[in-house]
C-alpha cells in the first residue's frame, strides 16, 4: 500500500525538520528557553510514532517485511518454477 509509505517517509521526514530545528536553536544559543529541548522532545515522539506505525502495519497487513536476501525468504531459498 503506498499510503503507508508515504506517511512513513512523511514521519520521518518531520522527524528530521525537528532534528534539525533542535540543532539550529543550538547552534544560535536558544537552548536556555527551552527550544531545543522541545524540538528533541518533538524528534523522539515523530521517531516512536514511525516505529509504533510500522509494527501496527505489519500487524494490520499493510507492509510486509523481507529478508535481506532477494532470493531467500526466511533464510530458505525461494523456487522460482523455471526449472
């Protein structure tokens, strides 16, 4: 399903923006007011938020996970029928 996909890379997307503005306020001198710690807190909630979406969308169906290796599944090698 390619909406799950696209909300992921959106997740994650926002989950750098906030990194990123978390660094920013750094680097100015900002971090007495609270700002980077806001903006840290906003990264690690985005990036639990992509974990938490990703399990509940291999639970649901949505994705469905695979083996690094192309030709094996579960560490079997999978038949392709043209022998």
């Amino acid at each position: 399903m390619l909406w799950v996909k696209v909300l992921a890379l959106l997740l994650l997307a926002a989950a750098v923006v906030a990194l990123f503005s978390g660094l920013n306020s750094m680097v100015r001198g900002q971090s007495a007011d609270g700002r980077t710690v806001r903006a840290l807190a906003w990264r690690v909630g985005l990036s639990l938020l992509v974990f938490l979406f990703l399990i509940l969308s291999m639970y649901m169906g949505w994705v469905e996970p695979h083996d690094v290796r192309y030709n094996e599944r579960y560490g079997v090698p999978i038949e392709d029928g043209t022998e």
